[in-house]
C-alpha cells in the first residue's frame, strides 16, 4: 500500500519545495497554487493547499 503524500498549507499563493531535507531533499521548485487551490511538488509529491481562513464566530 502507497502512503498518501504529505500534505502542507500554505499562505501564499507562490512559494518553494526542496523537499525538506537538506542535502537529501531535492532541487528547490517554486510551485503556484492554481485556480483549485493546490498544487502537487513534481519531485517529492508534497501536496500544497491554501490554508483556510479560521472561522468568524457568530454574534
């Protein structure tokens, strides 16, 4: 069985991979969130979403 990619939220819309480790990460990508609100790192897989804004509670 295949572990599902990690998956990370970000704030902004452009931003960069290296795979988070180290020298055993791999080249940094700059990636951009498209229109869906995430996109995939075509080295490591990492799955990148846009982080939700927290919840306004109702008066």
């Amino acid at each position: 069985m295949t572990e599902a990619p990690e998956l990370i939220e970000v704030e902004s819309d452009t931003f960069s991979c290296d795979g988070g480790g180290g020298a055993l990460g791999h080249p940094r990508v700059f990636l951009t969130l498209g229109e869906s609100g995430e996109v995939e790192c075509p080295y490591c897989d990492r799955k990148f979403v846009r982080k939700k804004a927290p919840a306004v509670p109702q008066a």
